[in-house]
C-alpha cells in the first residue's frame, strides 16, 4: 500500500523509528525539555516570534479548532467564517454548538474567494474571521496577504486553520498579524494523529482568552498555557507522537522549512504538469501544494475504489456532493517522483476502462 493521502501519509522512516520505542514517564525534566524545544522549533517554523504561546493539545484538528474558538470568543462575538467545503462549513458547526453568533461566505463549488466577495461584509459589526487557509475538501488555497489585510481594515481577529497548508503552502503568523493558528501532527508532519498546536498571538491571549472562562475543563487554554511554563500540559499528552514531533521539527530546522515547501511544491507542479500532458483534468482555482484534486466526474469514486484494490495505491477520496467528482491526491509526507509515476499509469490504465 502507497499512501497519497493528506493523513495520515507515508512517514519518514527516522518517525518509524521513533514510534517504535518504548514510551518514557513524562513528568520529568527530560520530557520538559522535549516539549520546551518543541515549542521553540515549532514557532520558528511559522514564523511566529513575538511573544505568542503554543498549546500542544491531545486531540485531533477539529478538537483544535474548537478549543480555539471557545477560549477566545463567546455569545458576544460575530464571526466571519469562510465555508467553500466541508472544513469550513466544520467552523460553523462548532460556532453552531457553542452558540457564538457567526455569518458564512459560503462559495459555490469551484467559485474563487475574492476581495469583492468579502466587501458587502465590510464594516464593524463582526469581531473575528475564521478561515481554513486551505480547504482541504476541494484543494482550494486562499488568498492569506489578502485576508489578513481584510481582517487588519475590519479590525478582525484572524483565526487560521493551517492544518493541511502548514508546511506546503506560505505561512507567516507574524506577517500576516494571524491571532490563532491551528497545525495538526498527521498532515505535512506525516506523524501519528494525536497532536495539535494551536498557536495564539499575545494580543488575543491579553484581550480575550485571559478573560474568557469556557465550560470546558480539558480544553481551557488558561491551564496548558500555565503549565507550559514548566514544560508541562495538564493532561497526559500523547507521549509518542510528542516524540515524533521533536525527531521531525529537527528535521526541518535542519533542512529549512523553506526548502521542504519548495519540494512539495515542485512534486505537486511537476505532477499536475503530467496529468494536464495525459489529458486529466483539475480545477482552475489557486491550489494548494498539499494535494491536486482530480477532476473524474462521475467516476471519482470508481477511481478510487480500483487504484485501491488492483494497484495497491491509496488517493483521498471525496465524501458528500464531491464524492463521484474528485479525487485528491495527497503531496505530504515520504512519497517520491517514482512513487507518483506509477499513480498516473495506473490512472491511465483505469481511465480508458471506464
Ligand atoms: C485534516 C483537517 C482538519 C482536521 O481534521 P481531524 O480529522 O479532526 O484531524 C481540519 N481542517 C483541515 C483544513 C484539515 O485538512
């Protein structure tokens, strides 16, 4: 089995080796040290130097995001949230279940978000945006140098779901004056599932989560971000895939994050070049490094099912509306050019049967 999914991926083997190990008791100091570390590589990696917090929290993605949105707004908060797919209709859900007024952008299938798009929401009654800064469900990257501008003007919190943009696509926390930034461990980290970060600007941690008190216990803020002063979380964090983190995050420094966003771009440039020269079709919004949606309608799902059970390659596919139209193919984690080279001949083998 190949994986060309968005996560988990392929993982790198020194992760293998890492995962393979037996666990360690972590309230020590040598597990602080670990999570300090953790904390200084990843905020490098984001770029986020100006005094911002990290929470490292026991959860998926989508635990993340809802433990972003209820430490930092409440029932007195309107928010923007940007829905072109499943993961942004997902913000609205969870502003849905905790009661914080919000409004959608909602886009219709393969429709760009633009500046004018955002304009007839100009003015000062919202107090926050939330935007997966790639939609996972269609592929679709967004403009960031244009949100944050929007968010700067309309005096919005900048809230920033970066889990499958995060080490593909251009990401500056600072730049681009983001309040919350959420990464999750199974995507471009290609590790196990089970570690998210969430990234909060002191400005937003001052203004709000300080003062907020959430009708959680295991997701309030105001205790991780306590406890990370001795290197510590309040829970039993996933140990292993901490571990993984710190064996990863010195990978990149080591390599540069620059770099490795280059190659997932060229993997992903190169790949769509020779779909395009094979005669497939993908959309003609900006994509995001991370995957190429593979437009197959009404095959999509037929696609999938056979690289699947004749070739032993594994592609994302899409649930819901898109289900029979696309099919994604993931560029994270251990796959090579080789790797992406058998796909397309096995695409080409499956398509002329269809
Ligand atoms: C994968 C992903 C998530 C997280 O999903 P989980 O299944 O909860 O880990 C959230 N947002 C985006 C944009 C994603 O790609």
């Amino acid at each position: 089995m190949k994986l060309f999914t968005v996560g988990p991926v392929e993982m790198y083997p020194e992760t293998l080796q890492t995962a393979s190990q037996q666990l360690p008791y972590f309230r020590t100091p040598e597990f602080s040290k670990i999570m300090y570390e953790n904390k200084k590589m990843f905020q490098e990696s984001i770029h986020a130097v100006k005094d911002s917090e990290t929470i490292f929290l026991t959860a998926s993605g989508t635990g993340a995001m809802e433990a972003g949105l209820i430490n930092c707004f409440t029932a007195g908060d309107r928010l923007l949230v940007i829905n072109g797919g499943s993961f942004g209709n997902r913000f609205a859900q969870i502003c849905a279940v905790h009661h914080i007024p919000y409004e959608e952008v909602s886009l219709a299938r393969g429709e760009v978000l633009t500046a004018e798009k955002l304009e007839k929401f100009d003015g000062t009654k919202y107090t926050g945006l939330l935007v997966n800064l790639h939609e996972t469900s269609t592929g679709q990257l967004y403009d960031i140098k244009m949100l944050a501008e929007y968010c700067k003007k309309n005096h919005l919190y900048f809230v920033v779901d970066a889990i499958s943009a995060y080490g593909a696509d251009e990401l500056d926390f600072d730049k681009y004056g983001i309040d919350v930034l959420i990464v999750s461990s199974q995507k471009a980290l290609a590790l196990s599932p089970g570690i998210s970060m969430v990234e909060i600007s002191k400005r937003i941690y001052e203004e709000r989560v300080i003062g907020i008190q959430p009708e959680t216990l295991y997701f309030d803020f105001k205790a991780y971000i306590s406890d990370m002063e001795r290197g510590q979380t309040p829970f039993t964090p996933a140990v292993g895939t901490i571990l993984e983190l710190h064996q990863r995050l010195e990978q990149i420094q080591e390599e540069g994050m620059e770099k490795i966003r280059e190659n997932v771009r060229d993997m992903a440039k190169r790949f769509r070049r020779e779909l395009v020269n094979r005669g497939f079709r993908i959309p003609i919004y900006t994509l995001s490094n991370a995957l190429t949606p593979v437009i197959l309608e009404p095959y999509a799902k037929n696609m999938y099912e056979r690289l699947k059970q004749e070739y032993g390659l594994v592609v994302t596919p899409n649930g819901g509306d898109l289900a029979d139209v696309l099919i994604r193919v993931g560029h994270l984690g251990n796959v090579s050019w080789e790797d992406y080279e058998e796909l397309i001949c096995s695409m080409e083998q499956i398509k002329v049967t269809l």
